[in-house]
C-alpha cells in the first residue's frame, strides 16, 4: 500500500515538473500557460500538505525537523544558484572581486526571497502558517475555515498590492496554504470509492478542464485567466479555482493510472533538484533544436506548440546524470536528510 501511494504521489509531483519546466520555454503564450498553471504550483502544495502528518501536538518539534531543515537548504540554494551558471563562472574567472558581489546579493536575495527558488520561501511560510492553525484547529472543518479565510486575505491583497514576488511570497503563501490544507485533510478524508474508474474520471475531468479554459481564453483577455502563483497573480476568481480545483482532482485521479512508469516519478521523487537547476537541461535542448533548424530549415522545428514539450520533456532526461550524481554523493541537495538530534527533542 505504502509503495503504490508513492507511485502516485511521485506520478503527480512529475508531471507538475515537466509543466513547470514547459512554462519556461520559448514563445510560450498566455492560453498554453494558463493550462498549465491550474495544475503545476498548486499540486506541489496539494502533495506537501498530503504528506503532513503534524496532528498539532509538538510544535518545537515541527519547526525544527521541518522548516528548520527547509530554511537550511533554502540558504544553501541561495548562495549556490548564482555560481551554476557557466556564463556568470566565466565571468567571475575574469574578475574574481564579483563573487563579493554575487554572495552580498544573495543574502539580499534571501532574505527578501526575491530569487529562483522562491517556491521554498514560500513552502516554509505556509508552513508555518499551517503549524499555528492547526494547534488551534480542533477538526477538520475548522482547519478549512480557517484556512479559507486566511487565503481570502492572500486574494484581497493579490489585488491592492503591486504585483511581483514580495518578501519571502508571503502574499502567494496566504493562498497557497489553503491547497497545503486541503492536501492535508485530503489525507484524512479520501476513500478509494473517489479514484474508481479513474481513467474515466481523469478524461472527463482532463477534457472538461482543457474546453474551460480554451473557452474562457477566447472570452476574457487570455492573462485574465491565466495564474502567475509567483506573483501571487490569480486571475478571475470565480473561475480559476474551481478549474485549480478540477485541475487537482484530474491529477489525483491520472497519477494512479500508470503505476510501471519510470522517468515520470523520478521527475517527481527529484522537483526540488529539477526547480532549482531543471531550467539549465531545457536551455540546453533549446539551443540544440535552434541549431538544427538553422541548419536543416525544417518548419516544424520553429512550431513551439509542438517543439516546447519535447524541450522540456528532452530538458528534464539529460539531466537525469547530474540529478543521479547529486543523490548519491550530494543528497543534502534534495533535501535528503535527517536533522541533529538536540537534548530538548530527546525523550531520554
């Protein structure tokens, strides 16, 4: 049982990365984004709220083995981004007083949240947002009210407040934690009744979810309808979080279909590595197809709606080595490991 959860979990979390990895593809327009926003951030907190098992007894203890160990790996990621980039190495080669100024703009970065891996900032303030509510939430239903009027807020000040990535996404975590919520009670609530026949039920869901959205495209501004999470960006209420919503359950209900898959869950068992250096195989495979169509000249290969999954698809496999290398040697880089243990957490 333990084993076909993680199947699908990491079925569901490896899609996301593939469609995070295709959002940042060239020529990529407002429609073909808004189909995949519904899904890609909002599924990665439906999962981590999932896989919560904090029952709001032992704060100290959640705070330190969680976002602690969160808040570490985040710090690290911070000062390393700046130095994997081939371009920027050669420049500190030449003028090696940049890295001054690259770890100075880091910590700028850090601790404004306003860098790359801004997804982990916001990761830890819904965290911390949810470790609170749920200490004073005596049942489920509470801990949704809550977390619905929390994420209110977030939604009211996605339309007061300048759009952009603010500090630590706390904004963005005001409405996020309501997805890590709902994985959260999900947990508890699900019955396998709910996935039966899931292959019916995600093509429904899947062909309902892509009409809504080519639909509303063509009746609203295409960036109407589009989410930017990042941003804190969440289009027209009314309709795209009942398609977020749609979105999660197709997702739920697919990721249990292909149990054999291979590239997909190891997509999903490695995200954290793919949001931080996934971009640098899609550049790659970009600038490979741009080279073989300046030499071939074939049509096909400037058609991004064909050409852009593939990039990201392609991106993501050849960097299955580096992400292979880092898990055997480096693991603390995907959030592999376990926190000290201190004298205040030990039962002894």
């Amino acid at each position: 049982m333990k084993a076909e959860r993680l199947q699908w979990i990491d079925n569901m979390r490896g899609l996301a990365v593939v469609l995070v990895l295709l959002s940042h593809t060239p020529q990529i327009d407002y429609l073909q984004l808004a189909l995949l926003s519904m899904y890609m951030l909002p599924a990665f907190f439906l999962i981590s709220g999932y896989l919560t098992k904090y029952d709001g007894s032992d704060m100290f203890d959640y705070f330190y083995n969680r976002i602690l160990k969160l808040l570490i790996v985040d710090s690290v990621y911070a000062f390393l981004l700046p130095f994997l980039s081939v371009s920027e190495c050669i420049k500190v080669v030449h003028n090696p007083l940049l890295i001054i100024e690259k770890i100075i703009n880091a910590g700028h970065d850090l601790f404004l949240g306003n860098k790359p891996m801004w997804f982990l900032s916001c990761l830890i303030v819904v965290n911390i947002i949810f470790v609170f509510i749920r200490k004073i939430s005596k049942s489920n239903l509470v801990l949704l009210i809550i977390s619905i009027i929390i994420a209110s807020v977030g939604f009211y000040i996605s339309f007061v407040v300048e759009k952009g990535i603010h500090p630590w996404s706390a904004d963005t975590a005001l409405v996020c934690q309501l997805f890590f919520t709902l994985g959260y009670i999900l947990r508890d609530i699900e019955r396998p009744v709910w996935y039966k026949n899931a292959l019916v039920k995600a093509f429904i869901t899947g062909i309902i979810y892509v009409a809504a959205i080519v639909i509303s495209g063509y009746i609203f501004n295409p960036a109407m309808v589009y989410i930017n999470v990042a941003g804190n960006n969440w289009g027209i209420l009314w309709l795209t979080i009942p398609l977020i919503l749609l979105a999660m359950y197709s997702g739920l209900c697919s990721s249990r279909l292909f149990t054999r898959l291979k590239l997909i869950p190891f997509f999903g068992r490695n995200s954290l590595l793919y949001f931080a250096i996934g971009n640098h195989g899609t550049s790659v495979m970009n600038k490979l197809f741009g080279i073989i169509y300046n030499k071939t000249g074939f049509a096909i290969l400037s058609n991004r709606t064909i050409i852009n999954p593939i990039i990201a698809l392609l991106g993501a496999v050849i960097m299955i080595p580096i992400i292979w290398l880092v898990n055997k040697y480096m693991p603390f880089f995907n959030a592999r490991f376990k926190m000290p243990k201190i004298r205040i957490l030990s039962k002894g």
